[in-house]
C-alpha cells in the first residue's frame, strides 16, 4: 500500500511544476520538405523530458532529404543554466525511425530501395531562447547510431530550429 501511495504521489507531484511546450521544426519544415512537431515537459528548473514526431515529405528520389519517412524520438534534456531566457542543453535520445535505404546491385543499373525500421541511440546539444511572453526558439544539433537493422543507415541525424509555446 505504501508503495502506491509514494508512486501516485510523484505522479501527481510531476504535474505541479506545469512548464510544457509545443515546438514545430520551421528549419525542416522549409529546406527539407519535413514536419517535425515536439512536445517537452519540464522536471525541473534543469531537465526535462519530451518526444518529437518527424514526418518526411519529399519524394525518395530527392538528393537532399532524410533517408527517415518516419521518426519518433523520446528524449531527455540537462539544462546546464537556470537563466530565464538563455539555456545551454546536452540531450540523450532514442530515435525509432523507419524509411527506404538505397540497395546498389553491381551489374544492375537500377536503383531499388528496402524498407527498414531500426532504433537509434544518440546524444545531442543546444541552445534554447526563451521570451517572457511564452515564445521559445531552440536550436540544436547531434547524431544517432542505428543499433538493430543491418539494412538501415549507420548514422541519423538529429538537427533543428524549433519555434513554439511555452504554457
């Protein structure tokens, strides 16, 4: 019974430090023909948890896209200042990523493509600014190993300008 009591308590305690945001990823949204949406939801005044949600649009012949169609990607945040409007982050993320890889056959002139669906693991870092009306502008840049898939890419990326809400 104590024990239900203690986890029903944190569970009601983490909503009471109420910062949460909604991102959008403007940067992929206009060079890259992607949409990425996020959700982030404070611990503390230094760490926080979230889960953006990455969705390619450009067709695969594209030179310059992500080789991911799809991208879920918990993650976790240390801020290393508590400055009201400059934040510095290192972020650790899981990237669960599905996509077609480009096959190359020698002999066959063709290009195919595999499907795939792989799981990565990965480390970021960042800054983010935030205004005293709400707005929030991050940037931030890192990389992921696919771990699981022998057909996937090695490398995923993990880039972004988001713009959002903070409530």
């Amino acid at each position: 019974m104590k024990k239900i009591v203690l986890i029903f308590t944190l569970f009601i305690g983490s909503f009471g430090f109420a910062q949460q945001e909604l991102k959008l990823d403007i940067a992929d949204a206009l060079i890259i023909k992607s949409i990425e949406f996020s959700y982030e939801k404070y611990l503390t005044d230094e760490s926080s948890i979230g889960i953006s949600a990455l969705f390619n649009l450009a067709e695969q012949s594209t030179n310059f896209r992500y080789n991911e169609n799809t991208m879920i990607t918990p993650y976790y945040r240390h801020y290393f200042t508590t400055n009201s409007q400059w934040n510095l982050f290192g972020e650790g993320f899981l990237g669960i990523n599905s996509g077609k890889y480009k096959v190359i056959s020698i002999g066959n002139p063709e290009i195919s493509y595999e499907k795939y669906t792989d799981g990565a693991l990965g480390i970021a870092v960042g800054t983010k600014y935030i205004a005293s009306g709400g707005l929030t502008i991050d940037l931030y840049g890192g990389l992921g190993r696919n771990l699981f898939g022998s057909n996937s890419p090695v490398i995923v990326p993990r880039i972004g300008l988001n713009v959002g809400w903070r409530f």
